[in-house]
C-alpha cells in the first residue's frame, strides 16, 4: 500500500465482502478446517477472517510491547525453532503462541479463532488512533446495509455507513 488510508480503506473493504458473503455461524478455525471440503464456499472468506485476526493479533502485540515486537516478530520467532523437520504440536499451538506473547492474544485465539464472537472493531481502532463508529438503522445490527466510509475527523479517520449518516 502507498499510504495508511489506502490500506485502512483496503481493510474496510474486506470486512464488506466479509460480512456479504460469510457464513456467520461458522468459527475461522471450522471455516478453514473445512475450506477445502465441507466450507468450500467459504474459503475466501476464511482468508479475509485470518487476515482481519491477524491484524487484530499485530496491533495488541505492538501496544503491549510498545511497538517493539509485532505479529511478524513472533512468526520469525517460531519460524527459527519449528521448521521443515520439527513441527508445532496443533493441541498446543494457542497455548505456545499465548506463552510467547500477552494474555490478550488468548481472548483473541478464543473469541475469533475458536468461536464466532462479533469482533470489536472500535477497542482495536482505539489503539491504533481510529474512531470507529458502527451504525444501526433500528436498533439492529443488519449485516445486508453496510457499507463504509472513511471520514478525516481531525487525525483520526471515522468509518462510517453512509446509508444511517442522517441518523447520527
């Protein structure tokens, strides 16, 4: 990307072809299990979920480490002890990526890995100097009207659903 906005608007955009096409009732870890299978129609979507994660996963580890140690840090990390002929144990490769990290990212495995939990834009946004605003037309969270923008609000970008703006 060339600049933040181009990849904030990128990202913005993969959580509208999430939310179109994804199956909602499925965790990432069944929609990947069964991507090739089972959930066929949801592997594009299970790339777009895995990435959001990731993100997700990337900007807690630089706030608690002070942007010292990121999500690519720990792949290089684990890339340096597991490799072609030593392999992770798939039981415990929460818990040895939770070890190595903060105890958020466990909340994180659990709530958008291993269930399906609505993910909390805005405490996510917070940290990285976003304002994230999520409309509702009545009250309900309909996934079918969203659509976003971007809006400069100071040095802050707010994400915003054109459709519901004359009810802010």
């Amino acid at each position: 990307y060339d600049s933040e906005e181009e990849f904030i608007a990128s990202f913005v955009g993969n959580l509208m072809t999430y939310d179109k096409f994804a199956d909602q009732n499925l965790s990432l870890e069944d929609m990947s299990l069964g991507c090739y299978g089972e959930y066929s129609s949801q592997m594009f979507t299970a790339y777009i979920k895995g990435s959001t994660v990731a993100l997700l996963m990337d900007i807690v580890l630089l706030d608690k480490s002070n942007g010292t140690y990121g999500l690519r840090d720990l792949i290089l990390e684990l890339s340096k002890e597991y490799h072609w002929n030593k392999s992770f144990s798939e039981k415990d490769f929460y818990k040895e990526i939770v070890k190595r990290t903060h105890p958020e990212i466990d909340t994180i495995i659990n709530k958008y890995i291993m269930k399906n939990d609505p993910i909390s834009y805005q405490l996510y946004f917070d940290k990285i100097g976003y304002n994230y605003i999520q409309n509702y037309r009545t009250g309900q969270y309909e996934n079918y009207v969203k659509k976003w923008i971007l809006i400069p609000v100071g040095d802050n970008v707010v994400i915003q659903n054109p459709d519901l703006s004359d009810s802010l």
